[in-house]
C-alpha cells in the first residue's frame, strides 16, 4: 500500500496538511472541494520530489538566477 499524503488550500491561499482516510480518500476529496478548497493528493516519492523542486527553486532565487 502507497502511503498518500493531502494538501488543501483555502480561498484566503494559506495551505496544509490533512490526515488521509485512505478507506474514505474520494469521499475527503469531495467533502473539500465542495467547501470551496483545492486539494492536492501526492504519493510518498512526488512529495519528496515536491520538497526538492521547492529546495532548488529558492536556492536558485537566492543566487539572484530566478
């Protein structure tokens, strides 16, 4: 089983974490964007990947590149 892990991002932009039901997964998914939120699902490795991309992208902006 893929651990997953969920992002939701409220109309004001500020985002975090929720806890996944992963027996209930579709139901989260709906419950949130039905109240008005964007929800983002990643498995293990494309949250990894995400934290790099975001490393990279503010040490490039740092050097003054981006």
């Amino acid at each position: 089983m893929v651990r997953k892990f969920m992002f939701v991002t409220d109309a004001d932009g500020k985002s975090r974490e929720v806890k996944v039901d992963p027996a209930h997964l579709g139901r989260q998914i709906r419950d949130h964007r039905a109240a008005g939120r964007e929800v983002t699902v990643l498995t293990e490795d494309e949250r990894i990947q995400a934290g790099l991309n975001a490393a990279w992208i503010a040490e490039q902006h740092r050097a003054g590149r981006i």
